[in-house]
C-alpha cells in the first residue's frame, strides 16, 4: 500500500510558501503529485509560470510529480484518484479556505465512496507558512505585485529559498515579464 499524495492549485508563480509546503509533504506520502493550472492570471502568463516551474523548481524536487493543468487541477486530482488502486491511501493537501469548499465530507463520500468506506482517504490541512520572523504570510498577490512592481528585493524573498532561483532572479524575472 503506499500513500499517494495531490496538492493542487494555479501556483502563480509557486513562491516560498508553496515550495516549503511541498518538502513538508514529501515527508508524509510515497509519491506526492502537484497538479498546477497553466491558464493565465492577469498579466502573468501561465506558461511562463509553468517554464519557471520545470527549469528552476521541479529539478529540486525529484520525488514529486509535477502535472500541468488546462482546466481545473482539482477536477483532474478527482479523475487521477478514480484510477488509483483502492489498496493506497490518499492524501488531499490544500489550505484551510481551500480544505473547506473542495473537500468537504459530503463531496468526498460522493465521489470516493470506496475510500471513504475503507478509511483510506485523508484531508491533511497546511499551515500558513511565514517567510521568516517578523515578516508577514507570503502570498501569490505579494509575490505578483512584487513582480509587476520589478521588486527583485521583496520577489527574492517570496520565491523558494533554494540556490536555483536565487541565483537566476534576473532570468526569472525576464521570463515572468517577457
């Protein structure tokens, strides 16, 4: 049996908090899948987000299993589980927000009837991670206005702490404005 966690979400871009989250789940499940939406938000491209993601994040994370996403990552999550074998257990990790409108009880026993039967289905809430002490909850709106604003700075300290996109802000940048 192995413990098969989803993490879905737009991650635009996949920041500091994101990334933190991620390793934390890598720690409770065998195979971790993170389904990200590739559709635009605003002026930041969804491709771009997804470039970004494959040349200075995912090389980082080898264990996890990356998926990009045209329509909806949770409504692909729900078809990728309906073909998991029933024997594995499965972690659904998101926010408290995100915990309460996509996983409620009653859309789980509808959709996964056999998991919920067998107790093999888990809601596994995040925390909020802080970037630091004494510095407020990273965000995805942060991180854009930072963006938007060319705040390479504040950008720096939104985006994962990890030598490949510390090291390539210049190019990251260029990649989320060309």
């Amino acid at each position: 049996m192995n413990k098969i966690g989803f993490f879905p979400g737009s991650f635009k871009p996949l920041h500091r908090g994101h990334y933190q989250s991620i390793v934390s789940m890598c720690e409770c499940v065998d195979e971790l899948h993170v389904l990200m939406s590739v559709k635009n938000r605003g002026e930041l491209s969804g491709l771009a987000c997804k470039q970004y993601v494959e040349k200075y994040v995912a090389p980082t994370l080898p264990n996890v299993v990356f998926h990009y996403i045209n329509g909806s990552p949770v409504g692909e999550m729900y078809s990728m589980i309906e073909t998991l074998d029933r024997n594995n257990e499965v972690y659904l990790f998101a926010g408290v927000e995100d915990a309460k409108d996509r996983y409620r009880p009653e859309a789980l026993k509808k959709n996964f009837p056999i998991l919920v039967k067998n107790n093999k289905i888990r809601v596994e809430i995040l925390s909020p991670v802080k970037a630091g002490k004494g510095v407020k909850r990273i965000s995805g709106t942060d991180t854009r206005t930072y963006l938007a604003e060319g705040n390479r700075v504040k950008l720096r300290e939104a985006l994962p702490n990890i030598s490949l996109v510390q090291n390539n802000i210049s190019e990251i940048v260029l990649l989320f404005t060309s």
